[in-house]
C-alpha cells in the first residue's frame, strides 16, 4: 500500500453518540455511526503524520494499532483536537524521544497553558515531552526518523473569527473546523486528489460549512474523491448520508471511523 490516509475519527466536538442522546444516530447498530473525535492519520513516503490528537487519540492509536508516529501537526487549539496530547507519553517511551509537535504560535500559547506541567522546568517524572515546532502559513517540511523529508502546504481557513491551518500532502487536502476559504487559498488546492472538508449540519452553523455549504465548496475543488468529516448526530445515520450524497455530480461520501483510502 502507498500514501493513506486513515480517519481515525469523524465526530463533531461531542462525538458520536453523544452523552445522553438516544437519537436515530446516536442509538445506530451501524459501526460506522460511531465516531470519535476528529483526527487522522496520513502515511506520506513512508513517513507517519498524525493531523490533531483530541481527547479520544489514546483510543484511536489502539484500535488501529498505531506505534509509531514522526510527527503530529495540530490545525488548532480547540480542545476537541488537542486534548488527548498527554497520551504522547507513551511515544516518548516507545521513542526515547520528544514528539515532534507542529503548530502555530497562538496554538503554542495554549498548550503552555492546558499542559503547563510539560514546560515547567522542574518536570515531575513521567509527563510527557513535546518538542513544539513553530509553523504558519508558509510550506514547511517534516523529516521522517527514516531521514525522509515531506513537505507540507498549510491552507489558511477561518473558523468563525479564529484563523487556522487546514493541509496539503501530496495529493491529499485536509480541512476540518472551517467555514471560509479565501480565493487565494483555492488556488493551492489545484489538482487534489483526495479533497476532506468538514460539515456538522445540514443548516448555517457559526463556525463549520453547512452541507450544502460542505457539497459546494467540494465542487469547487473538484477532486476525484471528497470525504466529509467533523460530522454531528444533526445529520442522518451513514448510510442514508451516503446514499444522499450519491446523487451528486462528483464523488462525494462521509468519512468513517477507521475508513483507509489511498492517494
């Protein structure tokens, strides 16, 4: 197999089910119903890169058996797509190294406060090891433990007011938690393959695409194949999304935990 992407999770900010809900998606037999918090994997040139890692990240590394990771990148700081960062510990272990971390300065910011025992300098022992890389909106690279180095085009997106970082791999553009993209940020999305764009809900929403919003933007982009992601329990179970979304022009279906495409 060759460069993937692996959705490790799917689920707006409060997952799917949500705590206390006994909708028809909450209450769904359906697997691909269940979703955790949004995040995904991204094997590029044999190198690991995970895209956030919010409160379920140490579940999701379990389920697909994932031991090794060369770098993770974070679109923002919102909790639902940072949470689960105390979990690197296991990593630093597994490594004998600190996780490289790539964010922005704000994002940064942030982590020193949520994770303020990781910068203390007196470090109780055990907690987990962040080596923080500054990026903004300009190409940046990783380099692999392999010695591999990829390079990475950050999409600037707004969520609402809050600038963040959607990213461009190869062929593959990932963008969650946005609900604008400027004319100038389409123009580095020419030629994409395979196109994640979020959505929470069929109506308006203050910070993420509505459907229809998600689906025109999609078309827009005019990749081979767009998956939807960040999806709530205000939308139809999978099946019946899919089977919606079928009778678009383009290829156009929601993501699923644990769903592996290649690019």
């Amino acid at each position: 197999m060759g460069n993937t992407i692996t959705f490790l999770g799917t689920g707006t900010s409060q997952g799917i089910p949500m705590i206390g809900c006994g909708c028809e998606v909450c209450s769904s037999s359906d697997t691909r119903d269940k979703r955790l918090r949004t995040s995904a994997l991204i094997i590029y040139e044999g190198i690991s890169i995970l895209i956030d890692a919010g409160p379920d990240f140490r579940q999701q590394m379990l389920r697909e058996k994932i031991s090794h990771l060369d770098a993770i990148i974070l679109t923002h700081q919102h909790k639902d797509h940072t949470g689960g960062l105390d979990d690197v510990r296991a990593l630093n272990y597994l490594e004998k190294c600190a996780t490289p971390i790539y964010c922005e300065k704000r994002v940064e910011q942030s982590l020193r406060m949520e994770y303020s025992y990781v910068f203390a300098q007196q470090k109780y022992p055990g907690v987990p090891e962040f080596n923080i890389k500054i990026i903004d909106d300009t190409p940046f690279t990783i380099t692999g433990f392999n010695g591999t180095e990829v390079t990475i085009i950050p999409i600037r997106v707004m969520h609402y007011r809050l600038p963040i970082l959607g990213f461009r791999i190869g062929g593959l553009t990932y963008i969650t938690d946005a609900n604008f993209i400027a004319d100038e940020e389409y123009e580095k999305l020419t030629d994409t393959s395979i196109f994640v764009i979020n959505t929470v809900k069929r109506t308006k929403h203050i910070s993420h695409y509505s459907l229809p919003e998600a689906i025109k933007v999609a078309e827009r982009v005019g990749a081979q194949r767009t998956f939807i992601t960040h999806l709530s329990h205000q939308l139809p179970p999978h099946a019946q999304l899919k089977k919606e979304l079928s009778v678009q022009p383009f290829s156009i279906e929601p993501a699923y935990d644990g769903l592996t495409i290649e690019f």
